[in-house]
C-alpha cells in the first residue's frame, strides 16, 4: 500500500523525471522495498519460532510476544506514513483543482479513499494492537471482527477508487494497452469517415 501511494506521489511531484524513468528501472525501485520487507518478515520469523501453539497462521500469531508487537509498531507506523501520503497527494490534486475539473474529481475521490483507509486498514492495525494485552480468547475473537475491516481496506485501495474515472482508464490504456486503444479510435473513427463519403457521393 505505501508503495502504491508514494508511486503516485512522486507521478504527481516530479512527472518529467517519472516518465524520464525506463522500465526495467521502474520494477526495480517498486519492487525493491517489498522485497525487501518480506524477506526481513520472513527471516524475523523464522528467528523467532518456539514451540507454542498457533492459533492462525498470520504474522501477530506466529511470531512470538516480543517479534509480534514489533511487527504490530512497525504496521502501525507504516499505516500513518501511508496516511499523511494520502493527506499530501490531496494537497497536490487540490492545489490543481480550481482550474481543472479532473482534478477537483480526483480529489473527491482520494478524500473518499482516505476516509475508508482510516476507518479499515489504520483503524484494525490500532486496534489490533491494543488487543494485545487481552486473553488469549479475547484476543481470537477480536482478530476474527478486524479482518473485517481488513478485507474491505483491500477492497478499496486507491487504484479500485480511480478506476471509476475515465480519464485514469483511457491513460492506463494507453501505457499499458496502447494497440486496444489504437483499435478503438479506428472503430469509432470509421463510422464518420463512411458517413463523409456518403455526403460527397
């Protein structure tokens, strides 16, 4: 998710250096931190294992007390600085919005996924820690209630949100489908040209 937020970010702050960008370089700088979080959970992990019993099989029940409420910060963390990234990106499309209408949707949109964000992911990651210090059965229920609000987080990250504007479909098109787009522009041109030839005949 942060990866996904600074990506836009930095499109939105710096877009000549952005395009400037080759594609192997691109994979390389976002695929990198996740490599490397992963790789850094897995090894804490396996560092960390004992020989009590696993309730589910997720980071906060595998690992043991200490590794667990550090992954638990660590998330926390991770959650607001994807949240005041949120906050920027909206300052940025606001800025723009007085003279451009795509922008003003644009914002509308991000306040609306901000406000999912908090209420989902930030709010169960909080949570979860806090429920820390309950009994074991507490603690089972609670986790079972907050994956609900996890789920609808993934739901509604930001690119599920922008979809629903044309203006961010037809420029993924272009970068990612460019022959589609090229197919529908001779498709609906052709209809005009039939009917110029049919007014000079």
């Amino acid at each position: 998710m942060l990866v996904i937020v600074l990506d836009i970010l930095i499109f939105v702050k710096f877009p000549i250096w952005y395009l400037s960008i080759s594609s192997i370089n691109y994979v390389i700088l976002t695929s990198t931190p996740v490599v490397l979080f992963s790789f850094a959970t897995a090894v804490s992990g396996y560092l960390s294992t004992n020989d009590d019993f696993i309730s589910s099989c997720a980071p906060p029940f595998v690992f043991n007390t200490t590794a667990s409420i550090i992954y638990k910060y660590l998330f926390v963390f991770l959650s607001f600085v994807v949240f005041i990234t949120y906050i920027m990106l909206i300052k940025s499309f606001h800025q723009r919005s007085n003279s451009n209408q795509s922008s003003l949707r644009t914002v509308k949109r991000l306040q609306l996924t901000v406000v999912i964000y908090v209420f989902t992911w930030l709010f169960s990651q909080v949570l979860s820690l806090i429920v820390m210090d309950f009994s074991l059965n507490s603690v089972g229920n609670m986790f079972v209630h907050i994956n609900l609000f996890i789920c609808l987080s993934y739901s509604n990250t930001f690119y599920v949100t922008i979809w629903r504007s044309k203006e961010y479909r037809d420029q993924f098109y272009s970068v990612w489908c460019p022959k589609l787009i090229q197919k529908i522009d001779v498709t609906s041109a052709s209809p005009v040209l039939h009917v110029a030839k049919n007014n000079f005949t």
